[in-house]
C-alpha cells in the first residue's frame, strides 16, 4: 500500500532499511506528520529511553497536536521515563494536557523483557533493530506489524503504570 501526502512538501512514510541517527529521525517526523495527516486511530511508542527521538521538537509536538483528538489512544513504553521528563522539554506539558488519551508503562530490562525501539500504528511500523546504530526496518508488512505488536504487547504485561501526567501528595 502507498500512502500519497497531501502536499508536495510532506513526506512519505517510508519503507524498507533505514540506517542512522538522522534517518531514524526523520523516520519518527515522517510518522508523527502521518499520524496527524491520516487521522491514526492508534499510536505506539516504544524505546528504552527515547533520549534519541525527536519528541521535543516544536514540529513533533505540532503534529501530536494536530492528532490528539476524541477516540485517540497513544501509548508510550520504556525501561524509564527520567530521560523523557529531561531532555524533551515541550513533550511533557504536552503529555499532561493529552493524559486522557495516553498510557505510559515502565517495564525492567531482564532477560526477554528487553523493550523494543519501534513505531507501531494499526497500518505502518518501523522497528530500530540496533538501536546503538539506529539501525532498523520499517514497512507495511501485516506480518511484521504483527510480530512486532506482539513483542510490545509482552513488555507492556511485564511493566507498570509510569511516567504519570502529574504527582499527587498529601
């Protein structure tokens, strides 16, 4: 399936390898800007730490923005969210105002629980198979969709409620 942009300047979702720090940034714009665009019901989030992700940028917040709408459901998993909440400074007020349509897990890295570095809506995914390297594949492919689904799924059952939109105390 080939997803056409509206305008000339907008990008097209890629597919295929993708090799790099700059590739895979511009692979997580292209998704954002899609996800807006498109209307994507779902959005899945998932990294050890995000601290490469591009979540900050005035332009991915513009384009969560432009997404966030009734019957949405984003979904971020990580090893931890302390790097979220430092590094990517117009994300987490943009996090508290967006709670009712975002849940965040915080999974420990042992053994088989590794959380892995991917995209993943209900028609595109693009999994960081070297996240060292930022190297990885993205595609249409339902069958890795689904596998990939799957491995998210299973670290979201091992973790927990994280990364909360705001901290209430006594």
């Amino acid at each position: 399936m080939q997803i056409e942009p509206t305008t000339a300047a907008e990008p097209l979702l890629p597919e295929g390898r993708f090799n790099g720090r700059e590739a895979f940034e511009g692979l997580v714009r292209a998704a954002l800007s899609a996800a807006a665009r498109q209307g994507w019901r779902e959005l899945v989030l998932s990294d050890p730490d995000f601290a490469d992700w591009p979540l900050g940028e005035r332009a991915s917040i513009e384009a969560l923005q432009a997404w966030s709408a009734s019957g949405r459901r984003f979904v971020l998993l990580a090893q931890r969210f302390d790097v979220v909440e430092r590094i990517h400074a117009r994300f987490v007020p943009w996090r508290r105002m967006w709670d009712h349509i975002i849940e965040c897990r915080a999974v420990r890295a042992e053994g088989s629980n590794a959380v892995p570095s991917a995209i993943w809506t209900p028609e595109w995914c693009a999994h960081r198979t070297d996240p060292e390297r930022s190297r990885g594949v993205s595609g249409f492919d339902p069958r890795v969709r689904r596998e990939l689904r799957e491995a998210i799924d299973e670290s979201w059952r091992a973790g927990r409620p994280a990364f909360p939109a705001s901290t209430l105390g006594l």
